[in-house]
C-alpha cells in the first residue's frame, strides 16, 4: 500500500509510473526473500509477536521498497505476502 507524496518527481523521471512503482517493488521484494536463507525462516519470519501489528518480514519488506521508491516521491505505507507458499506469491494494493 503506497501513496504519492511528489508527483513531480514521479511522472517527472518515468515513462510509466504504475509500471515503474511496480518493478521497483517487485525487485525489492525479491531481495528480500532471496536474503531469507529457507522456508523455515521464511514462516518464523512471517510470525506475529503478541500485541504486534506486524511481522519482521513485512518490516523488512517495507524498508527496502521504500528505499527503492524514496527517489520517486512515493511514500510506502505497507507491503506484506498475502500467500505464503513454496512459490513467489505477492501482491502490490492501492486505493
């Protein structure tokens, strides 16, 4: 889940901004799992602490989109795996 903060700086230095937010995502997340060393790490890291709103992987997840979108003025306000299977399953939402 994402907002547009400076949309001079995202239409400004893309030719397709949904396209763009969408690649830049997509890579991020897959840096992110591809530094996840299994599936076991992966499903500990999916595991909300009590009282917690989130897990460590969406903490991560979130951190590196950001930084990869910071430049293009979006802000991110959330990114989690909405299927957690042996498959790379993911999904960018927007209002």
């Amino acid at each position: 889940i994402y907002e547009v903060v400076e949309i001079e700086k995202l239409v400004a230095h893309t030719a397709e901004p949904l396209t763009t937010i969408v690649d830049l995502t997509q890579g991020a997340v897959l840096y992110v799992v591809e530094g996840v060393s299994g599936w076991d790490e992966l499903r500990l890291l999916s595991q909300r602490a009590p009282r917690s709103r989130d897990t460590e992987l969406n903490r991560r997840l979130k951190d590196e989109v950001q930084r990869a979108l910071v430049p293009y003025g979006v802000s991110v306000l959330a990114v989690m795996l909405q299927n957690k299977a042996k498959a790379r399953v993911f999904k960018l939402v927007n209002d």
